[in-house]
C-alpha cells in the first residue's frame, strides 16, 4: 500500500505539534521511497522527516516539481546526509542547480512524461514561462495526482494524465 505524507506545508495541524510550518512543499510517498520536492528549508525538512518518522537513508528518489527555492530549498541539506538518490528535474532548471544535483547525486533529466517506477510517473516539463512536472500515482481508484505551484494549471495537468487513465484526485499548490 502506498501512503502519502505530508512532511512540509504552510500549515501544522496534519500531525500535531511537532511539525514546522513553512512556505514550501514537500510530501513522502511510503512504499516508493520518493520524496516529492523540499520545502524551502533544510532544516524544516530533516526536522520534519524526523518528527515523523521519515528516515533520510531510505529515500532512494527525489523529484523536484520546478526551480522554485520554495521547492528546492532541502534539497542540498538531504543530499549532504543521503547522496545516494536518483534527482528528477528538469533541463529547464538553472544551470547552477543542475551542476550542483550532479555534484551531490545521481541527476535523471525528464524530457517527456515518463514513468519512474511501476505506480508513478511525471507529466514531464509542462508549462511555457515556468516549466513544472507533477506525479501521477496509479492507485485502485484511479491517478492521484501532486502538483507543486500548478503553474502549468490543472487543466494542462489534467489533459496529460487522463492520457494513462482516469483519476481520483489532485492534491497540491
């Protein structure tokens, strides 16, 4: 079964006391070992991770919606303690962070939507000004979808996994 937690949001009252709130985004997809973008602050994010439960060794995947330091923002701090992580973004993101994912990790480009593991897939860069990827997870029900900003809008988002089947729900910025 694949569980989906919040470990980063603008809000605290998910979990109870223990979670910082932050602008930002970030959610754990258990069973996956995936963790979808970082929130604006690393120490939020491990902080978080931590008050949850979320083991930083067991992420094995990172994908990052788009080059937003509200998105990105973990990313480094994480990568310090578990470079062992296969990064997801896109070309479209700056140089410098492209150059400093490779540094710290193993950086798989996404050029078109593409599945990352049985159940999940990205919709791709989408968008014109800003380019964003959301995920698509294949539940019994149908796709969820996670969004980071939706910059793309959800019709756009929507268009593109209906593509793969019929979905259940969107959660997201």
């Amino acid at each position: 079964m694949t569980i989906l937690t919040i470990v980063y949001n603008d809000h605290t009252n998910y979990y109870g006391g223990n979670i910082k709130a932050d602008k930002g985004l970030s959610y754990f997809i258990d069973g996956e070992n995936l963790l979808f973008d970082t929130g604006k602050n690393g120490k939020i994010l491990l902080d978080n991770m931590d008050a949850l439960g979320v083991d930083v060794n067991s992420i094995k995947k990172i994908v990052i919606s788009h080059d937003h330091d509200d998105h990105t923002g973990g990313l480094f701090d994480l990568l310090e303690l578990n470079p062992n992580i296969d990064v997801y973004g896109l070309s479209s993101f700056s140089s410098e962070l492209l150059k400093n994912i490779e540094r710290m990790a193993n950086l798989i480009t996404i050029e078109e939507p593409t599945y990352i593991s049985e159940k999940i897939f990205t919709t791709g860069p989408l968008g014109t000004s800003i380019k964003e990827q959301s995920l698509a997870i294949k539940t019994d029900e149908g796709f969820l979808i996670l969004t980071g900003c939706a910059h793309p809008s959800i019709s756009q988002i929507l268009k593109i996994v209906s593509k793969k089947g019929s979905i259940f729900g969107v959660i997201g910025g």
